[in-house]
C-alpha cells in the first residue's frame, strides 16, 4: 500500500486523527452544553515501509497507523492516536472502514473511540476533509458523542474535535 493511501485512511491525519492533553499545558476546550469543542494537530509518526507497493488494494488488506499529536503546527507534543484500516471496497474510489481511539492526558483525561468509513481515490495527493463519528469515551469522556472533522493541514490534519454528553 502505498504511503499517500495510507495516509487518507489516517482517523486522526487523520483519522486521526489523535489526543492526549498535559496537565502542564492543557487544550484549551471550549465548554459547549454539555460537552467540548478542541482542535489538535496529528502528524504521522513514521514507519517502516519496507513492505509497502505499488499495487492496489484489495478488500481485506489492512494497515495501521501512529499520530503523535500538538496543539500548534509543530508544537510540544499533546498526545497520540493509534487507528486501524480494513480495505472494504476495491477501485477507484475504494472504501477504507478506520477505527481509532484518541488518549487524552491531564485536563480533561479519557480516551475518544472513533470510527468512519472513507472512500478515496488511491491516486490523489488532496485528499478532502472528512468526519469521524465519536463513538464513545472513558474518563473525563465516558458517554461523549459527536464527531471529528479531520482536514489535510500539509504535513498534518486539523482535528476538530465537537463532543457533546
């Protein structure tokens, strides 16, 4: 699989894409009605792509992938993601079903469980924003919902997060 597939499928790049917040210098999240609005920049962390190729994916292949994550477009890392894709539907566009869970550290702590099903273009290099649907969380995060808009940022995503109880 090549590097630009795997990247589309990112929940928290975007997928993605990806949290974890320090007590020293936590996010700052804008309380909504019962819930928290945050953006997060994920960026991925490198692999071994020794067995990466250019042929196409077929339904059934999956890879899985890293964020390490800021506040800032190359800031202090805040955290991580780590999310899984499953190949569903083959050709142009395939669809990609991403599962990831973002940790979050400090104020607020928990973890975010995420999941979407993507359809992309093996061959583009702009790929287009898309949402995650936040399934649930632990901690400061038990029984969120609500979703996470992830958008190709250059090096990075954008992660929006908008959670609500």
């Amino acid at each position: 699989m090549n590097r630009s597939f795997r990247r589309i499928g990112a929940l928290g790049a975007a997928t993605a894409a990806a949290v974890a917040f320090t007590a020293v210098a936590p996010v700052a999240a804008a309380p909504a009605a019962d819930g928290f609005e945050f953006t997060l920049y994920a960026k991925e962390v490198p692999a071994d792509d020794s067995g990466e190729t250019d042929q196409a994916p077929a339904v059934g292949d999956s890879f899985a992938f890293a964020d390490d994550l800021s506040r800032t477009k190359g800031g202090e890392s805040v955290g991580r993601d780590g999310v899984g894709c499953t190949v569903v539907r083959a050709g142009n566009p395939a669809d990609l079903l991403c599962v990831g869970n973002f940790v979050l550290n400090g104020g607020p702590g928990g973890q975010i469980a995420g999941q979407t099903m993507l359809s992309v273009d093996p061959t583009d290099d702009a790929p287009a924003a898309f949402d995650i649907a936040v399934t649930g969380g632990t901690g400061d995060f038990k029984d969120v919902r609500g979703y996470i808009r992830s958008t190709p940022d250059g090096d990075y995503s954008r992660l929006e997060f908008h959670l609500t109880r």
